[in-house]
C-alpha cells in the first residue's frame, strides 16, 4: 500500500514546529529564567503584555499550569470559584482547584460553555452567612473547547466585568484559544486585556508552538504568580528556546488562524448532509464536534477513520471532534472531505 500522511484533527495541539521557527528557537538567546535572566522570556513576557494592554506576564509550560496558578493567586482554601460546567478548569485539569487551591466551585449551565451576567449574580453567596464559602473568583473560557469553539459576545463579557468589579470578585479569562475567538470577531487584544484581572493564552494550540502559555496580569500579579510557579514545579531554567518558539508564532501563526477557522465551516457544511451525522455544534472557530446517529458506534466510525489514516477524538457519548490547525494542509482537508463523505 501506498504511504499516506496521517490526518491528525485531534487536537490542535498535535502541531510539530515548521522550520522557520525551529531555526528561530535555536538561535535562541537564553539565561537562567528562574532568576528572570533569560532574556528571550523577557521579552516575550513583555510582548504579550503590551499586546493585550496588561501590565505584566509569566511565561509557563502549559496553560494547565497558567489556570492554575491564576486561581490561586485569586482565592484562599474554602473560597468559591463561579465557573461553567464545560469549563477545562473544572473537567480537565485533574481536580486542580482543589488540590492546588483547596477552592470549591460553583457550576453554571451555560450555553456552550457561555453564561449571563444574571446567571453569575444568581450564584454570588451571601458573604455575611457563615454557611457559605465565600464567593471570590469568576471563571471564563473563550473559545470554549467542550462549547465546539464556541465564542463569547464581549458585551456579555462587559455585563459580568461591571458585576465582578460591583461585588468585589476577580475575573480569569481561560484564553487557551483566545486568538481564535479574537479572529473570528475581528477584535484586538487589546479590547479584552482590560475587561479581566489575569488572563492565560496558550502557545501550543492553534499558533503552533512546542510548548508554552502566559498568565498576564498586574505586576503584583506576576511577582506572586512567580512564586506559585516554582511551588508547582514550573520554574523552567533556560526557557528561552521555547520561548523564541512563542516570538515566532506570535509574529507569523495569528493571522492563518482563519484559514483553520474556514476548514471547520467547510467540513460542517459536508457533515450536515451525512446520513450518520444528528447533530453538530454550531461551527465559530477551528473546533467541529459533531454527533453520530445511534446506528453508527463511535468505535466503528473511528477505526473506519483511522484505516483511512485520519484520527479523531471521541468527547463524549457518540460526539467526536475534530480540529483544525497548522499542520492540516489543503490536500489533506480534500482528503479528508472525501472520507467523511464515504462513510456508510
Ligand atoms: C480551554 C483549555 N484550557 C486550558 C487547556 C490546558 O492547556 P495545556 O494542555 O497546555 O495544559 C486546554 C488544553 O487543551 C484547553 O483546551
């Protein structure tokens, strides 16, 4: 049998450096970050401050870790943590606002991962009754992964910030796939840097990059963040390989986004006249999560995928989801059109 390129629409954190950036990592000019003497940490951390209009930033090895230390920056052990019932913090993050924070949570069932003003000022516990944990932290996640990509209205944003600030709470914004969103609505960085306390982007998503996300946020911030980053773990030494792999999407992988954005509207369009296909989340961005029909099993639909060399995720009961990024070129998405379209 011919050779064929496997088609990984996993995730879109499966991306292998291109060359042009290895080469940029490898020029890299490095030092010790743990004692902040790495020079290209620095100036990344300085760059995606100055874009999102925030005072600082810290560069960490993954947005896992970046949620992390932002929720604990935000709370003290029994205090709450308002956030959706889809959110990554909550589902994927291994219990971390407990066992890192020793917070406890406040779900709300949003719409695709996305709630109201009202819905957060429904949950805010009375801070005067003793029997509550006290409320002190609102979580947001933009684009929501478990939502299929889908995107926040920033009025909405700007309703639960004037409520946040109103009750004294602190707002985080999970912006693993913040850029997507920020494409999809033809926003800046700079209109969302304000409306939050700390915000975490991830590198390693759809720009690209090995590994790598920043927490921004005040300069008291970032001094505690540091601190909490070594706790964890997280104080990486000569860091600046990776981030000159940071400088280098930043500079090149923003504006392709849309590229990944228009492949999850083409394959929604294909899968809404698939027989086998009941249901798909309304497509935003790069993240198409779709369900079978309850005659086709998950299973034998991905083993039929991954005979035609292409692996998909399963995320729930009969959803799979595919995403695109980067390293999912046109021939292959052609490819892949068609094996979707053969499917019994
Ligand atoms: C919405 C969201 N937040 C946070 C993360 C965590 O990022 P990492 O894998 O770098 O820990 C992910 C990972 O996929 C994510 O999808």
């Amino acid at each position: 049998m011919p050779h064929t390129e496997m088609i990984d629409v996993r995730s879109d954190t499966v991306t292998r450096p291109t060359e042009a950036m290895r080469a940029a990592m490898m020029a890299a000019v490095v030092g010790d970050d743990v004692f902040a003497e790495d020079a290209t940490v620095n100036a990344l951390q300085e760059k995606a401050a100055a874009l999102f209009g925030m005072e600082a930033a810290l560069f960490c090895p993954s947005g896992t870790m970046t949620n992390q230390i932002a929720i604990k920056l935000h709370t003290q052990p029994g205090d709450e943590v308002i956030c959706d019932q889809l959110s990554h913090i909550y589902l994927y993050e291994g219990g971390g606002i407990a066992m890192n924070s020793g917070a406890s949570v406040r779900l709300l069932a949003g719409d695709r991962g996305r709630f109201t003003a009202d819905q957060v000022a429904d949950n805010i516990n009375n801070a005067n009754d003793a029997h509550f944990p006290q409320t002190r932290l609102v979580a947001i996640e933009n684009t929501v992964n478990k939502g299929g990509g889908a995107t926040w209205d920033i009025e909405d944003i700007k309703r639960i910030r004037v409520l946040t600030q109103q009750r004294g709470l602190a707002l985080h914004l999970d912006g693993a796939r913040l850029f997507n969103a920020l494409a999809a609505h033809q926003q800046t960085p700079q209109v969302v840097g304000p409306l939050f306390d700390t915000i975490s982007i991830c590198l390693s998503k759809g720009l690209g990059a090995p590994v790598g996300s920043l927490l921004l946020g005040t300069r008291d911030h970032m001094r505690r963040a540091h601190r909490i980053r070594k706790v964890l773990g997280g104080g990486m030494r000569q860091a600046g390989f990776m981030a000159a792999a940071g400088h280098y999407a930043l500079d090149n992988h923003l504006t392709r986004l849309t590229e990944d954005h228009d492949k999850a509207t083409a394959l929604e369009r294909v899968l809404r006249s698939m027989s086998y296909v009941v249901d798909i989340l309304p497509v935003e961005t790069n993240i198409v999560i779709f369900k079978l029909s309850d005659h086709v099993s998950t299973e034998d639909f991905l083993s039929y995928l991954s005979e035609q060399q292409v692996r998909a995720a399963s995320v729930g009961k009969q959803l799979i989801r595919m995403v695109f990024h980067l390293d999912v070129s046109d021939s292959q998405f052609d490819r892949l059109l068609g094996i979707v379209r053969a499917f019994r």
